[in-house]
C-alpha cells in the first residue's frame, strides 16, 4: 500500500477468466475514468415520505426534480472540490463534475491514473481480444477516505457479450 493511502473496499481488479497479461498499458495511453462520491445524505425509503398536501395516504408524491435530488441527496461541493484537487495534483484533467449523479469524471494518460490510484495498469489478452486492467485494490489518499465511493473505466474489459 503506498503511504498515506487507503484501499477503495470492493475495487479489487481481477484478470479477466482465461487472460493473461501481456505487459504494460502504454504510458501515454488516454483513459477516462468516473470516480463516485458520496451522497449528503441517505435516501429515504420510498414510502417514508407523507403523502402531498391534502391527499389520502398512498397517493404518489411528485417526482423529485435533478435540482431537488442535487441539493439533498446529492454530492456536497467540498466533496467534488477534494476530488478535483487531488486530480490536479496528479495531473488528471476534470472533465466534468456533476452533483446530482455524484460524479466526477477525469481524463489523463495511463502512467498518471496509475500513480494517482496506485495501480499497475497492465494490457491482457483473452479469446474475445484485448483490455486495459490491474490486479489488486485501488487506493485513495486518506483525505478521500470514504468521500469516493468507486472508480470506474481504469479497466476497459468487456463488461457484456452479445447474444
């Protein structure tokens, strides 16, 4: 584990069944990758909320508006402003920053996710053909411990097969 560190619980990378790893990803490949924050607060079950103003219990409330879900569910501005300073200092580009979804998206070369997530980005082969992965956990500095919830798109492997 690198110092000063902490591993991302759940974001094991595991080689693809049947890949092999044929060396490392090229330095200067682009990646992108969305990193997901926490929310402000737990959503509430979906019939804890009252019924509206005036109408019989089990009437269905209004859908909530993107500015509503924002502001109380969504990610915190501080949250967003530490990921994206922690990108900065890794040479990462913020590409998009969005409170209601929680995301952050960055976009930068391989070596640079790699020494910000504390990776070893590695190219596989395997019978459906090639992809970008790693093995073991990622890790966060312990500032974001618990603000980040995942990071996704540092592995490209197929994730779906046609039928």
């Amino acid at each position: 584990m690198p110092p000063g560190t902490v591993a991302l619980p759940g974001s094991e990378g595991r080689p693809l069944a049947g890949s092999r790893a044929v060396g490392p990803a090229p330095p200067q490949q682009p990646v992108s990758a969305t990193l997901i924050v926490r929310r402000k607060a737990a959503l509430p079950p979906v019939d804890a909320s009252p019924p509206p103003a005036g109408q019989p219990p089990g009437t269905a409330r209004p859908p909530m508006t993107r500015a509503e879900l924002a502001a109380r569910y969504g990610a915190d501005a501080a949250d967003l402003a530490k990921v994206e300073a922690f990108a900065r200092e890794h040479g990462l580009q913020v590409t998009g920053a969005d409170a209601a979804s929680r995301s952050v998206t960055l976009a930068g070369a391989a070596q640079a996710f790699g020494s910000a997530f504390g990776v070893d980005l590695r190219l596989y082969e395997h019978p459906g053909g090639t992809y970008r992965g790693f093995s073991g956990p990622i890790y966060l500095p312990a500032e974001l411990d618990g603000v980040v919830e995942a990071v996704l798109g540092l592995d490209t492997r197929p994730a779906a097969m046609p039928r």
